[in-house]
C-alpha cells in the first residue's frame, strides 16, 4: 500500500462519522450495526493492540475504554488530527500504514476495521506474512471489512449497487481491491494462522485468525 490513497482519506475525515452513522443512503447498508462490529472487534482483541487504520477513533476509543494499550497506526494527516480531538491527550497516533510501521515492543492482537480492502491480495499476503513474524503463538488478528463470499456474491453486489443507482457505491466496490473469503483463508493458512469469519452485516465481515 503507497500514498495513493491518503488523499481520499483526507478529504474523507470530515465526513467519516455522518458515514458511519448511515447518514449517506448509498452506504448505510455498509455501515448497518457499526457500533456492534466495532464493539465484536474489541471483545476478540486482548492485551497490547496494534491498530491499523485509526481513522477518526471511533474503535480507539472503545479498546480504550475497555483497558486495552493501544498502538496506532494511520497515514491521513486529517483523520490523525480529528481523532487527536476525540481521544485522551496523553494517547499518541504514528504515521503509517499496513505494510510501512514503527513496530512496537510486544504485540498481542492486531486491529483493523474498513481499511484492509486498501491493499491487493498480494500486499495483503505480504501484510499477514509480517504480522506472524510480530505475533507470538496465540496472538490474534482481528479485521473487519467488507469481504464476499465468493465472486458471485460480490458481481451480485456490484450489480445491485448498480441498479438500485448507488453508482458511488459501484464504482467503489470495483476499483478499491475487495478480497474472498477463501483467498484470506489461503493467506491466513499459509502464514501460521486459524482463522473464522464472522457476517456482521450483508458487506462485513469479521476476520479472526490466531497464531498456531
């Protein structure tokens, strides 16, 4: 993943919170229960977190809150300054992203939620292969993002996107890079890992893989 789309999250980060609480009909659905997948992602995560993604803060706040130490990672100056404004003023956010990272001293479970669909399925496989280096047997990762089931869910998706004139949504869905579940049961597999998948909502899933 390089810098191409740190300019969209920039513009993004103003807007990110109306996203996320359904305000723009083209995205509701993808954003359906958000505080229950953040909530899913905090109580699968344990001890010191590396959070990928910190966006606004949104799920910083709650691994926080329910006594976690946080790492985070996020390479948008905007959202890094908007989450800065919503969190304590003593918790630091580092410049970064999946594959480029200060790494931290210890590390139990690693953190995303809608970010990981950034990198292709190659960087995705060189992402997981680097976090089961950092993780000790039984740490975890836990992702939330959009994923299909198969390629007929996601053509079956893009094509209702289509036709109900969610032409945003549409052309999202095909030009950012939204893997299979069974290419990230591949990756996970073949880098040390267990792994399930949770549906959370018809776009997202929960991805929890544990280091073997």
């Amino acid at each position: 993943m390089g810098t191409e789309f740190n300019g969209l999250f920039d513009e993004w980060a103003h807007t990110y919170d109306s996203f996320v609480q359904g305000e723009d009909i083209q995205y509701k659905e993808v954003f359906a229960h958000y505080e229950n997948i953040l909530e899913d992602v905090v109580n699968k995560s344990f001890g010191n977190v590396l959070e990928f993604g910190v966006g606004t803060g949104n799920l910083t706040n709650k691994l926080l809150l329910a006594g976690r130490t946080v790492y985070g990672i996020e390479p948008s100056r905007e959202m890094r300054m908007i989450a800065k404004e919503k969190l304590p003023k003593e918790f630091s956010i580092t410049e970064g992203d999946f594959l480029s990272f200060e790494v931290p001293n210890s590390i139990d479970t690693i953190v995303s939620t809608y970010a990981f669909h950034h990198l292709t399925d190659d960087e995705k496989n060189v992402a997981i292969a680097k976090y089961s280096q950092l993780l000790n047997k039984g740490g975890k990762i836990v992702f939330a993002d959009t994923i299909f089931a198969d390629q007929d869910a996601y053509d079956k998706t893009v094509e209702t996107a289509k036709q109900r004139g969610f032409h945003q949504l549409a052309n999202d869905l095909q030009t950012e890079y939204y893997t299979r579940i069974p290419v990230m049961q591949t990756i996970f597999e073949n880098n040390g890992f267990h792994v399930t998948f949770t549906r959370l909502n018809h776009f997202v899933w929960v991805m929890e893989a544990t280091k073997q």
